[in-house]
C-alpha cells in the first residue's frame, strides 16, 4: 500500500498542468479545494501529520467530491492508528470512485487490520470481478482470503495472478504462505525459492522464507529472513513482529522491545506488537521489583482490551502481571475466567490459566510467550 497519494496541482486556467483524476459522473475537481490538497499531501510528507489532516479536511470541506483528499486522508489516517478514521474516509472515497484499484487496495488492508478479514476479502473480490485484469487488487484478494482461511480460493486466485504475470514475486510468495498454511511445506519451499529467484529483494518472498525455517526450527535463518524483509521494506511490520516473535523466543526481551516499539511507532493500535511489547517488558522485569516496565506493560494490555475486550493475548499476559508481578489475585482472576471463556479448546495457554485458578499458592511465573509468527 502507498503511503500517500501524490496528487499533483490541477491547472488553473489554460496552461499545462498535471489534472487530478476525474471519477466517472463527477464534476471537474474545484481548484481551490486540489491547492488544499495539495498542501497537505506535501504537509504530510514533511511529517507534519496533524497540519496534513487538518488541510485535507479542508479540502474536502472545499470540494466533497475530492475523492482523492479522502483517499490521502484515509491513508493518513491509517498511518497515524485511526483505523476507524481511515475505514470511514476510504469507504467514502470508494463511493466516489468505485474503480480505482488503489481506494480498494488501501481500504481492504484497513479491513484487514481492523480484523475484517472477510469484509476486506469480499470488498476486493468484487472489485476483482468487475476489473479482472487488477493485478493488484488481485493480489490483496489473495492475501485477504489466506487470512480469513479461505486458502482453496486464495491459491486459485495466485494462479490467476501467474496466469496473466508469469514469475510474480508477489503472486508466487502469496501461493507459499497459501501452501503453507494448509501444511504442504515442501511445495511452498520450492514456490518461495522461485519467489526469490524471481525478484530477491521482495520483502513477502524473504518474509516466507523466515516462516518456513520458522517451522523448521531454525530460528537463526529466519531471523535473517525477517531481516531482511524490514531491510527490503522498511514499512513492512510484519517482517518486523515476526523478528520481535524470535527475539523473544530466544530471551533477548531487550532487542524485541525495540522491534515492537517500531512497529508501534508507525501503528500505534497494532494489538499483537502491543502484546509482544508486554512480554518484552515482561521478560525484563523483576518479579521482586517490577517498577516501571511492568507499570507499562499493565497499561499497555489494558488499553488493547479496552478496544478488543475478547482478546485472548492480552487477558493471559494481563492476568499474569495481575497475579504474579503485581500480587493482586483478585484481579487476575476474572482475567483468567475470561480467557477461558474466549479462548479456544486448544490453546497452548489454557493449562497454565487453570493453574493459576484452581491453586492457591503460587504458581511459578510462565516465561512470555511469543505472539504467533504473522504470515
């Protein structure tokens, strides 16, 4: 996904000035409300976020069927962790201009990040219906299917994809998360190399070869892989959790804090790098003295189950803190209560939240637990 839209200045008058991109039905965009637009498209890449907001709204205000102020906004909107904020100005520009592969891309990703996997995959599939040869659209129909488990039509949908781009590092990386997933490892291995041999600096492709030495157990090569990823792709969080997942299974609860920190930095509700960052400061604190770092992780899960009460990540590391760092069972109790209410049948987690309920003494602390790695 791109992160801003360069919108460049209409031209006023005669002359010869780049125009912004009419909609089908709309009237010619207003020239002060593209002069606005304009402004805060470049406000924003001057990382003045809440000035670029601000003269985006006024755009928009200016001129309402400026599609692409909301787009621009939507994406900004994203970027700084309104993911609400960004859904609403993205499906409004959507309404506006229902054939621009770039309003869907960006508000299926939006979808996706919010948890709406099937929305995000029902949204682009029928954008993909009516504009078939979008090969990028395409390709986030693939990855938004996988997410949802829909792996059958997601892999056909890659396969499209090949058809009309033979040798797509994209395509062909996506098609290896597919095989993978359904635990065919040895064909996504050989879809992944091609991947890579296709294009080497993909960062999906050196991101899927992480997962499967992830699989494989070694931890050192996939760290390499994920590492390479965020090198590749610097805005690719999830090279950068699944890093922070093998730092914290290898105790280094330190570098795993500066790995979810960065993620956090440019996603500020990213729920599962707020959970690693629990268990990172988790993992570094003193269970005789928690101090500072614990107070933060409690904040941190708080503050996720205050916008997703069902969290299961969060109430087991909250319930731990409550119970054996903070030495208040009384409220690690009902935190335990309802992670085995949300939790399912088999998570690795549910013997030891028994644990913590059925026994009145103590129960040794658990190490932290890695998120699961993101594909």
């Amino acid at each position: 996904m791109r992160w801003l839209a360069l919108v460049l200045l209409v031209a006023c008058g005669g002359g010869g000035g780049a125009k912004v991109e009419q909609a089908h039905g709309l009237p010619p965009a207003k020239p002060e409300a593209v002069a606005k637009m304009v402004a805060g498209v470049q406000a924003a890449k001057d990382g003045q976020r809440e000035k670029a907001a601000a003269l985006l709204r006024e755009a928009i205000n200016m001129d309402s069927n400026l599609w692409e102020a909301r787009y621009d906004l939507g994406i900004l909107e994203a970027n700084r962790g309104n993911l609400a904020g960004a859904e609403d100005e993205l499906t409004a520009a959507q309404k506006l201009a229902s054939d621009s592969p770039e309003v869907a891309i960006a508000l299926g990703e939006v979808l996706r990040r919010r948890g709406s996997n099937k929305a995000a995959a029902r949204l682009l599939g029928e954008f993909v219906e009516r504009h078939p040869d979008s090969l990028d659209a395409r390709v986030g129909l693939v990855s938004t299917l996988r997410n949802s488990g829909q792996l059958d039509k997601a892999i056909a949908q890659a396969r499209e994809v090949l058809v009309r781009k033979p040798g797509d590092a994209q395509a062909l990386a996506e098609l290896a998360l597919c095989h993978l997933a359904k635990g065919e490892k040895e064909t996504a291995t050989l879809l992944a190399k091609q991947a890579l041999d296709a294009n080497a600096k993909s960062a999906i492709a050196q991101r899927t070869m992480g997962l499967i030495h992830l699989q494989e157990g070694d931890d050192a090569a996939a760290f390499k892989s994920f590492s390479n990823a965020a090198q590749e792709d610097p805005r690719d969080t999830t090279a950068r959790m699944n890093m922070g997942t093998v730092l914290l299974r290898a105790g280094a609860y330190q570098k795993a804090e500066v790995e979810f920190r960065a993620i956090l930095q440019a996603t500020p509700e990213d729920s599962e790098a707020s959970i690693g960052l629990a268990a990172a400061l988790r993992g570094e604190a003193d269970p005789k003295s928690p101090g500072a770092k614990i107070e933060e992780a409690r904040t941190i899960l708080t503050k996720v189950l205050e916008r997703e009460p069902h969290n299961v990540g969060a109430e087991f590391n909250l319930g731990v803190i409550y119970a054996d760092f903070l030495k208040k069972p009384d409220e690690a109790r009902p935190l335990f209560k309802r992670f085995l209410s949300d939790a399912p049948g088999d998570h690795p987690a549910r013997a030891e939240a028994d644990k913590y309920l059925s026994s009145a003494a103590a129960t040794p602390t658990p190490q932290p637990k890695p998120p699961p790695a993101k594909k």
